[in-house]
C-alpha cells in the first residue's frame, strides 16, 4: 500500500502510532494482539501489510513516520537482520530530534544491553547484515541501536503475563498521545481546570472502587467534561465503557436490556445477550473498569447498572453525571463534583469562540457580547447557542436578536432545561412556576410567609428544587432562579392559555390592565390572595 506524501501542514499527523518491527519475530503473535488491543481503545496505527519492501524505504514511508504521533520500535532477536528496519529506526530518531516525536521501545525476549552494545545473538545478526556496507551506513545504523536501547520502554522478560504487558503499553501511548488535549474539546473554555480537580477527586492511585458523581443544571456542561474525562482516562482501564441515552427502568424486561447494553459496551460483544440481573457483577467483579453514566435521572437506573461497589475489580471508577443530587445521596455517593457556572470573563471567551471564532470580541462588539452573556446567564450552552446564531451577523443584527433573546427562548435552549421541570411533580412544578414569576430573588422565608395558606410544602419544594439544580439557595437564605429557567418558568404559564385571564399568574403589566378592564379577572383573583 502506498502512502500519501502530501498534507496540508508540517504539524499533520495521520496515525496515533508507527510501528517499526521484523515481522517474522512478533507479526503474527505480540504485535497482531497490540494492535488489535490499540484499536479496541481507539488508537489508530499504520497498516504497512501491502507495503511493498525493497532494500531501503522510500520516501512513501518516511512520510508516514513523520505523520504519526507516536512510533513504537520493537526490538526482537531478529531486528538488526533487516536493513529495513535499522533504516525505518534511524528515519524515527530524526523526527524525534526535529520534531519531538514520542518514541517508545519494546524489548521483546531480548536483552537491552545486547541491543545497546550489538553484542551476543543480537549483536551478531546485526554484524552479518552490515556485511558489504558502507562504513558510514554501518556506524549510522549502529549509532541508532545504541541511543534507541536507551529510550525508556517495556520489557518482556519483565513480564510473566503478556497481555497485562500490552495493556501497559497501552497505557504508555495513551499517556504520550494525551499529552495534548483532544480537538474534539478545543471550545471548552475551562476544562483543564475541571479535569485537575476531577482527577484529584479520583485518586486514581487508590485500588479502592470509587462512585463519584458530577453534579449541576442542564446546560452547564457535564456531559463535555465526562467525555473529555473519559478521553484522558480510558485507556487507563483493561474495560472502559461511556453510556447516554439511559431509558426507564419501569420492569424487569426494561432492566435487562440496560444491563445488556453496559456489557455490550464494555466487553465489545455486540451479540452478547444476558438472562438474569446478576450479570455486571458476574463479568465485571474481577475486572478494573471505568464506567461513565451520562444523565442519570432516576436513582432505579443506578441500582441496575452500579448498584454496589463489590460489582467491580478493584480500582474501578464509575463516574455519574446527573442533575439531581438526591440520587447521588440516595445511592450512598458522597464524591460529588459540582460544576459551577463560568466567571463573566470565561463566559465572554465561550461566547466569543462560537461568534467569531477567537477568543475575544471584535471591535465594537464588546459592550453587546457582554449584554448577551448577562441574558445567557453564563450558562455554556446558551451561550453556544446564542453565539453560533450571530456568527458573522452585524451590530443591527445583534441588538435585533438581543430583544428576541429576552423574550423567546431557543428551542434548543427549551429541549434542555425543559426536561429538568418536566420531571418535577405538579406541586413542585407549581412551586417552580410562583419563583420564576414572583420569588426570584427572595428570601426564603418571605416566601413562606406569603405562601402559608397555600396548600405547598414550600421548605421540602425548595430542597427538591435545589437538589435538582433548578433554584440555589445561599447560606443566608436567598432563592435565585438562573435568568434562563426563570424565563422557561413564565413561558409555561402563558402556554396555559391563549386567554389571559385564565393562567395561573399574570406578570405582564398590560395583560394585568386588559383583563382588569375587560372584567376577565375571577381566575386571577383566585390565585391573587396566597402571593
């Protein structure tokens, strides 16, 4: 197979790995199962099987090794007998000198020393093949195995288990190809510092099995950081799974298929198929793993899939992301991360990157981006959003769409923070719906006073709602509603009728004026006397 010779830029990297082996040593064995491990988790290598080899690589190959991110040598008894292989080494120091490419070595039953010295059967392989060579291609090559048997690697002779062996070197590369965040997470303003303290939060030092839970309202960015997380930390795991879309778990049938789809996942068996409930602990209580569970809203869907720590191999994390903290409590998870809303200025940067593309506003737009992040409420995906929907738009663009975001919410925006209330009880939705319109804000206990005839158990509501992420209460007692949710709330009592004078509340000073004068008023008057 020839490879391509030509990209768009010297930093274009086509390959996580190059692999520079003898094929008759470890093709077919050690290297067929690295492979087939590195692409379980995602590592992309170079396939050289319908290369065509001669007695020097062409210029085909060296273009690859330039555009991998990683190469690993694997030196095997019979390395050095290759004129190929020797030449492949030498082109991969030069890029690790020009370019800094990471280098990995693999002993493979031999010993470094051997390599380092080309002494012993090593040594005298690599003498038979320097035979007819030029003394300048000789001390070349010789130089290369010198230095290469120096790098820092993995030997096998260290190893009585070889699978556990290709898993570290897994490991190894992941570390070396982490080293710079993935592009798929470029617009997360913030996210180092989130995956520090997760990663503190952690300890992934511990062989101890460790619930944590990564907790905040809808929008606020769980879900990126949990994949960014996950991205960091998979290939640290023997089984590694990320499961959204978690459906109900209303019966038994309904169990089984979440459990199916977990070790679906997490064992790579598309066709496996399970017949009781036991079977995570079953398959997964001798094996290390990372399990993510993306937007868990019902504490059922947590004793299905992670219902104790003894399910799992020791050093196992199951991470939960979730809007409800009393599902992390009532599953005995006291590890919880909070994600916090962004400062002002790190909004400004999220906002910035969807609308133009930089890091800062352009010229004279600084004082309407800032107008946007107050009615956005720094909340990352309003912003997103918002941002995307005034890209290349003009300043008259901007303050048209800026009225529009006052009064009408995204449908996107909708579909997100809708959910959260959607799932409340009526009595909570009820409570959600007088803060939104009139107790935003306030104190908690002016709010009770004022709905003490009321049938609504205001102090348990508040908690619901806090725990939900749907209201914050501070330690001195204040309710605040983000602005978003505070705006979602009055839109569900105007959708209650197309008539005024029939919703729950009116907030509008003129609907207030028209249903007064229009003696439209009784069912208004009926909710008047408990505000």
């Amino acid at each position: 197979m020839a490879a391509s010779s030509s990209s768009s830029s010297p930093d274009f990297k086509r390959y996580h790995v190059f692999s520079s082996f003898h094929g008759p040593d470890v093709r077919s064995g050690f290297l067929s199962h690295l492979h087939n491990y590195f692409a379980s988790k995602g590592i992309t290598t170079f396939n050289d099987q319908e290369m065509e080899r001669g007695h020097t690589i062409g210029p085909g190959l060296v273009q690859v090794i330039k555009e991998s991110r990683v190469s690993i040598v694997v030196l095997s008894k019979k390395y050095a007998s290759s004129g190929w292989c020797l030449d492949e080494l030498v082109e991969i120091l030069k890029c690790k000198e020009a370019s800094g490419q990471a280098v990995l070595t693999i002993f493979y039953k031999v010993d470094p020393s051997d390599v380092r010295k080309q002494r012993g059967d090593f040594g005298n392989t690599f003498k038979k093949t320097c035979e007819g060579k030029t003394d300048e291609v000789k001390q070349r090559w010789s130089n290369a195995l010198a230095y290469i048997a120096t790098v820092a690697g993995r030997h096998s002779l260290n190893w009585a288990n070889e699978a556990e062996m290709i898993q570290k070197i897994a490991i190894d590369i992941s570390n070396k190809l982490n080293v710079t965040p993935s592009r798929d997470f470029e617009g997360m303003v913030g996210l180092e510092a989130h995956l520090t303290e997760l990663n503190t939060l952690l300890c992934l030092e511990s062989d101890d099995v460790m619930m944590i839970g990564i907790w905040g309202p809808g929008g606020i960015g769980k879900t990126t950081i949990a994949r960014a997380l996950f991205n960091q930390l998979s290939t640290n795991f023997r089984l590694s799974c990320f499961m959204r879309n978690l459906k109900g778990v209303d019966d038994w049938d309904s169990k089984l298929y979440l459990q199916n789809k977990l070790l679906s996942k997490i064992l790579n068996q598309k066709d496996i198929k399970i017949h009781q409930l036991g079977a995570i602990k079953e398959w997964l209580h001798n094996q290390r793993v990372l399990i993510i569970l993306d937007d868990v809203d019902d504490l059922e869907q947590l004793e299905v899939l992670a219902k104790e720590t003894s399910w799992f191999g020791s050093g196992s994390r199951i991470i939960v992301t979730l809007k409800d903290k009393k599902i992390l409590k009532a599953h005995g998870i006291n590890d919880i991360y909070h994600v916090d809303f962004p400062s002002e200025e790190e909004a400004l940067e999220m906002l910035c990157l969807s609308a133009f593309k930089q890091n800062s506003p352009q010229d004279g737009f600084e004082e309407l981006a800032r107008k946007v992040i107050k009615l956005c409420g720094n909340l990352p995906l309003a912003l997103r959003v918002v941002g995307s929907s005034l890209y290349r738009e003009s300043e008259d663009e901007w303050r048209l769409q800026l009225y529009g975001i006052e009064t009408n919410l995204d449908r996107k925006l909708v579909d997100v923070l809708r959910v959260g209330y959607d799932k409340l009880l009526e009595k909570h939705q009820s409570l959600f719906r007088h803060i939104a319109c009139f107790f935003n804000h306030k104190s908690v206990d002016y709010m009770t006073a004022m709905l003490a005839d009321s049938t609504l158990d205001v102090k348990n509501g508040l908690n619901t709602l806090a725990a939900k992420s749907l209201v914050y209460i501070s330690t001195n007692g204040w309710i605040t509603m983000h602005c978003l949710l505070q705006q979602l709330g009055k839109q569900v009592v105007v959708q209650q009728s197309d008539e005024p004078g029939k919703r729950q509340f009116l907030v509008e000073a003129k609907e207030i004026c028209d249903v007064l004068a229009n003696e439209t008023v009784r069912s208004y008057l009926y909710i008047l006397p408990i505000l």
